[in-house]
C-alpha cells in the first residue's frame, strides 16, 4: 500500500496495472523520477488515464507552439495562481527546454519584465488575462494573438494549455500535492 | 464542412468517425441536442476523447457527491467565471435535476444567499474559495470539509470538479463558445 | 400584520393607507404581483413613497433611454453586485421587455460576450465601470458616452439609474430581501 | 440660465419654483451656502424632489441612529468609494456635529485606526462590508449588529444610509460633481 | 523616560544624545513641533539617523522635482495605502506648500479628480500605479514619464518617494503611529 | 564612465569615493560579487549610503528576529509584488542561511504552503497582511505576533523589514533593476 504524495488521507488501495507500472518504469527512464502528480492520480486509474490522455495532447502532441512555449505558458499560469507544485516541476522543465535557468525563473517570478520576443509577450499576456479574467476576454484579445503571428488553431492551443493549468493548479492547491525534491536542483 | 460554434475561424475538416458520430447521435436521443462544447472539440477527436472522457468519470461516475452536487459545483465555479455558456448549460443541469428552477438561478446570481445545509454551503464555500485564490487553500479548509461529512475521497471529487470547470470556463471564454439555445428555456 | 419578505425581524405595525393600497392594487392588476420590495418598504410609508418616487422617474420617465436600456443598465449592474433580488426581477423586465430570453440571460451572467451596438456597449461598460471603480471616472469615459451617441442629459440618466441599482442592491443584500418567486418563469 | 456644478454641459433651462427657491434660500440662511448637489439636479425639478425627499428621511428624519452616526457612515462609505464631493460635504458634517476635527479626519483617511465605541465600530465594519463586498453579507452580519445593540429597524437604517451613499458617490463620480469650497474650512 | 506615539509597548530607555536633542529643537523651532514619528524611531538612534538621513535626501535635497510635486507623491500614495499618519502630515504639507488647500483634500480624497497639469497627472499616476501595481510597470510606462517632461534622473526620484512612502505608510499602520493633532488645523 | 544595471539612461559621471570602492571591493570578497543595486545607487553617494546604512541596520545589525528570519520577511513580502530583483538576490539568501533550497522556493512560489513553525507563520501572515492591505492592520494582529512569542520590539523588526521591502521592490520595478547573474544558481 502506497501513501499518495497528498494532505489527504487516501491510499492506493490496489496494485498498478502493468499498463500503469509500465508507464511509471518508463518516467523513471526517461525523467529520473516518477512525477508526484502520476503517483496522486494512482489511487483510480480511469482518474489518471483521463489526466494523462489530456496532459500529453496538449503538452507533448503536434502544435503550433512549441513545447518550450508550452511549458512557459504553464509556468506563468502556475505563477498567478501560485501553485508550488507546478511552478516547480514546469519551471525545472522550461530551464531545461530552454537551457535559460532565468527563464525559468522569470516565468515563476514575474514573465512581464522578462525580455520576450513580441509573439511571447502576446502569448503570455492572453494567458495570463484568461487565468486573471477570463470574463473580460473579447474579440480584441483573439485579435491581438492574430497579430502577433497566430492561427485560430495555436489560439486554441494557447487557451486550452492555459486553462489546463488553471485546473491543475487548484487540484494540486486543494489537496496539498508535494513536487519531488529531485526538481529543484535540476538546469540550474 | 461543419462550422464550429466559436469565434475562431476553424472548421472540421474530415467527417466525424462513426464512433463519435454514434456519440453525437446518442446525445440528441438522450438530451435533444449536441452540446456546443463537443462540436466545438470536434475538430480534433483524440482531443474531444480526451475532454469527454475526463467529463464523463468526474461527472456521471460514482462518487460519494450527487450529480446534483456536482453541478452545483460547476455552476459556481462558472459564475466567479461568469462563463456563459457554463452558466447556461450547467443551470439548466441543477433545475433538471433538482426540480428546483430557483436553486438554479440562485447557483447563477450567488450562491451564498440560498437557504442550504451546513453540507452544501461548506461544498460550495470550499469550490469557490478554491476557484478565487487557490494560493490560499490550507488545511483548514479541508478540515472544514471533513467537520461538513466529507470523506478525503469526497474531497478529491469535490476539488477536481471544481478545478475541471475553472478549465472549461477558460476554455469556453477564450473562444467565445456559444450554448445551444434549447438550454435558456429548459426546466424552468 | 404582515411579516416583510425579509430576514429582518420587522413588521408593518399599522394598516396600508388607502393611496398604497390602492398602489399595490394597481401593481396586482398590472404586473399580477405586488414586487415584495415594495412589501419591504411598507413598514413606512415615507420610505415607500420615497423610493417609489425616485424608482418611477429613474425607470418610467421619458428620457432619451428606452425602457428597455435602463432595464440593462439595471441587470449588469446588479451582476456586478451579484443581487439576487434585482437579478431575478430586472432579469424577468428585460426578457419582457426584448422578448429575448437569451439577452435577459446574458445581461445576468456575462454582458460582455453579448453581441452588443456600439451604443449598448459603450452604455453598458461606463455603468459596470461606475459600479466597480467610481473613483476612476474620468472625462474620457464621459468622452466615449458622447461618442456613442448619447447627450449629456443621457449621461446624466445612465448614471442616476446604475447609481440607483448601486444602492438597492445593497438594501436587498442587507436585509437579505427576497424576490417573488412569479418572476423567475416569466418571459422564457 | 445657470451652469450647474458638474462637468455635464447641462443648465438649467426655467426659472426655480417658488417652492424650490424658498428651499435654496432656507438652505442659504441655515447652513450659509446652497449644497452643489442641489444645484446639481435642479435642472429637473422632480429629480430634485425624489433626491431631497429620500435624503432628508434617511439623513434628518427619527431613528435608531444619531444624526452623527448617519454622517459617520456616509463619510466611511465615500471614503471606499473615494468620493471628492461627498468626502467633502459629509466631512465637514461629521467635525460639526461630533466637534472632533480628528474624527472627521479619520473617517475620511481611514475609520479602521479610529479609536471607536464596539456599537461605531460594528456599524461601519457593517456599512463598509455592504459598500465592497455586498455578496457577501450574510445572517452573521446582521447578527453582528444586534450583539452590537442595533435593533432589526436600526439595521434597516444603516443599511439605507450606507446604500444611499453607494449611489450619490457614484453620481457625483459620473457627472464630476464639485462640492463648495467653503466646507474645506468648516470646523477645523 | 518616554512614552512612544506608537501602540507598541515599547519605551525609550535612555536620554536623547545632545545631536539628537539638538535636532529635535530646531524641529520644534522650524515646524512648531517634533513630528511623532520622530518620537517613535527615538528609541534607538541609529534607526532614526537612518530614516531622518534617507527621509531628508528624499523630500529636501537638490531634483527635477519641486518640493510641493515630492508632497503631492507622498499623499497620492499615503492615500492608496490609506494612511492616517502620512495623509495628516504629509496633506498639512501639501496645504503649506501650494497656499491651496482644496489640493491637500484632493491629494487625500482622490487625486484622479483633482485639475492637474499633464506632468503632475503622469507623476501621480505613475506614482500610484508603482504603489498598487509594481510587478506591471513595464518600459511604457517610463515612456510615459519622458513624454511628460521628465528627465530620467526624475523618473528616479519619482520612483524613490514612492517607494520610500510605501515603506513609512507600512510601518505606520503596523505600529498604530499617531500623528501630532496640531496637523490637523494646520494651513486651511 | 559605467552604465547601471537599470533600465534608466542614467551614468555615473563621477570615479567611486575611496570609502565606497572599498566597501564594493568588501563585498565582492566576501559574496563574490557586488550586488547590482549598490551599483544602480552608486550615481549619488549620498543615496547609496542612506540605502546601505537602513539595509545593513535592519538586516544585519542584533535583532530578535535571527538573519534567515528577516530574509524570509523579505522574499515573502516580495513574492507578494513579483519583484524580480528581490526574489533573486534574497531567494539565494534563504537558501543559503538556512541550507534549504526548498524553503527558499516555497518563500518564493507560496510561503502559505510551506511547513512553518508557529512562530515563522505568524510572522510571514503578518508580513504579507502588511504588504497586501495595510489599513487593515489592526491591535488583533499585533496581538496574534505577541502570541506567537514575539516582544513589542519584535513587531517594530518585522513591520520594518517587510516596510522595507515594500520600498526597495518598488525601486526595483519602477527603474527595472537587474540582478546578478550568479545568484540563480547559488546554493542550489
């Protein structure tokens, strides 16, 4: 039995399904770690299959936006909402994507006095308008993105990680969920 | 070619697979309608797998909240949002299922004046507390939870509903996502 | 002796004057209802009549609003202030009002995504504006009302009628005042 | 044909009634100077009744509260709003009838730091609550009052005053309306 | 020993050194008082050489910027933080300074309103968006200040006094400190 | 001639005093660089020595409050306003005094989620009610320090360190101050 990287008190009732160990060997292989989060969903893999069906569309799949660029909106996002677990874990990924150890801190800290390009300023400004207001957004802000050098499509995919995260976010917040200490020291 | 019910320009460009046309055609049985949401997501199927595969286990799977009290959930969440299309379609969810048009409208306009139990009011406090400022969440607020009824499990359930929504309601503003019209007029 | 449909432990101690009576006669025969903000103010007939007084004019009187856009004026403002009472009542006024169920819905969830004239919109934000942030009212929001289209003398009338909903918003949400239930099926 | 002391270009387009004329010229004789916001609305002589009706009942007429209490919540709630005029005005009411120039200050700068009887200080944490956060009044804010001392009709009274003030700040706000310069001197 | 203008329970424990004496005596001389918060930082010398050393190069040195426009910033942000202290000093100041009373009211109550030259409204408005907003100052903004006449060295004293009152205002709320009644009269 | 490492066109048109230069040659012994903003103050000795002389008094000199507390104050406070500089050159001090690169994320990210002592979380809760709204600092928050073990002379210490704070992030973000490089990778 497995206690969950959580302030609740839930524990992983069953064994993984090989599909599942499977998945965690391979995180392991590949990231150093298995990711906290992957452990937390455990305790019901129909829950954890549907967060990383979502997860590895919108942050690993074809896009107009790279993965850096994914990975900064996710920071920024986290930035606003100020969620430890992600700002953790996605600030060690955009130092690593980028090999920019400031950058990363710059999305965590405060993206708006970075030094962006005109198309990273438009991305994270709409990003971080729909996670402050989201009621506010109009046509004006879509326009905006336009201008900067977006399609429909990427607009899409702008939205649809930046809202991703707003729910991570407060599932993290509402259950304490606790990054692996691993992240901190990482591209530094 | 299907314009989808948004303000991207963007369009279906192949024909639905039978799978999720076998979907759609059970929703309108079921419901009268295709909700906007899925046309909107069609566009890409891995991607409206993905939303209504999450959709389906948080809202319609067992749990030890009602369905009732998940869609009071998301109609508070959307209405710190003010997300219209949330609103609209998730109210009428709480007339229908409620048999209450009122406790509708009063999940739309302000929760904290509707006459609830301890139960419901620490539910919806928690969600919305949630939705505001996350970064604030402590244990205190889980343990006001508990002190309600809630079991940790009720509590994952309780904060990925409402984180679900803080998503959607994103999604939906920042494409403009337009609701059926069927929903003004249902349950009330 | 009537109990007012209030959280106040308040009663109207003296009978109805005949010329109220007679009042919410008229409202019973017109509206089919008398509006329970009117049984709140009974207890004293000056404060009725006051409030009556200043209603009538703001609402009914000719000005250079129709009917209709101080009914907007009314719901986006109460939105603000998240009024049950006022939300459900000028809700039901706009609907009547349009005979478009959708745009009473949307002046209570979200003006901002309606799909406004330049008029309506430039009505509509100076009046959200005043409500959350009065201290920041300055010539050029004065400036763009003239732009739209309206006169000084409409000014005038944009602002009594969001100022006005400014206060019994506040009364209803003090004494914790209850609309009549007639309201919310009206005009779907 | 007078200018009125706003930044509307409106005036005055008849002569005062008698009636209306024997009020300014009261007003002259009582307080040495006729309030702009008199002014202010007489460009329409109903407007002006329905505002001096409804302000000389809640302001002037028997209740629960001293007149120096109403204008203590007038101050306090102009002071959120940051209303020049009524700052002003009210300000110079509140030295006048407590004869405490640092009471007036105070109310003006910030009532919290004042050094206030638990009956004052219940009362404007109530009215200022009401002016921010109307949503958000709930039973154990009336509660508040009565252990306070405040009967159900005293309740009613604040409530009143310090909505009425939620709506001539935002008046005063929207059509720049400039109070008399002789009140800055008044009382110091 | 002496009793500090302040709510801490905290005395002064030795006599004040000649140098010190020396220096509140020419206050006494100059303003007709000691300020209290000189009283209140007495209790260690070093503390009050370091405020009165940066508090007298801020305000009293050699700039682009009058000694009245270093006032106007110290009020305009006294009155974000709303600050009984500095708003009482600091607005006697303002009084002094211009020969304008009327202008230390609208630097308390709300400068927006107030009739300001086109360099006075570019200092304030930036002054007190660095004091609500600091994380969304961005180049633009600078811009803004060169545009009105400002040198940079200004835009540097600008920020300075700001800043600088955004830390007394602090430890004047965090202490309670009272400022000397004589303000109050002073300069009307 | 040197440029400042901010983002006003501002020089140093004058050689360093002995007395200074052999301050930055200290610290450039002793930390291994010299920290930018001594060099972004170091156009006027006489604003560089008031800043060093409050900084080295209220972060080094004896204190109830121990170094690594105070630089918790400091990276709390800035979290608060995103300040960059700050959050930087203060993040590595926590790291570094406390040997815990985590609690200098945590203060960073979120310091509410952080696993506190008592007496850590009363002061940082005090901290940031400071930083975020400091009118509404009250005796019951004085109170809840001294509860906590903290002296009357305690309080003075922490309000003055998050005070402080509130300047220098401001300074910070109005000219855009720029940290050393090496403080993100310090003490990792």
């Amino acid at each position: 039995m497995h206690t969950l990287p959580t302030a609740l008190h839930m524990d992983r009732t069953e064994p993984l399904s090989d599909k599942t160990q499977a998945y965690f060997d391979l995180c392991k292989e590949k990231l150093g770690l298995v990711p906290n989060v992957l452990l937390a969903y455990s305790f019901d893999e129909t829950k954890l299959r549907a967060f990383t069906d979502m997860y590895n569309d919108l942050m690993l799949a074809k896009s107009g936006l790279s993965k850096l660029e994914r990975e900064m909106i996710a920071v920024a996002v986290s930035s606003v909402n100020r969620c430890f677990y992600c700002l953790t874990a996605h600030g060690a990924a955009v130092r690593e994507l980028s090999g920019d150890p400031k950058l990363g801190e710059l999305m965590v800290m405060n993206y708006r006095v970075a030094d962006l390009s005109a198309r990273h300023r438009a991305m994270l400004d709409f990003a971080v308008k729909l996670t402050e207001r989201p009621a506010e957004i109009l046509e004006g802000d879509r326009e905006g993105l336009r201008e900067a050098g977006f399609t429909d499509r990427d607009i899409w995919d702008i939205a649809s990680v930046a809202a991703f995260f707003n729910m991570t976010n407060r599932v993290a917040a509402a259950v304490d969920m606790r990054p692996n200490d691993e992240y901190h020291s990482m591209a530094r």
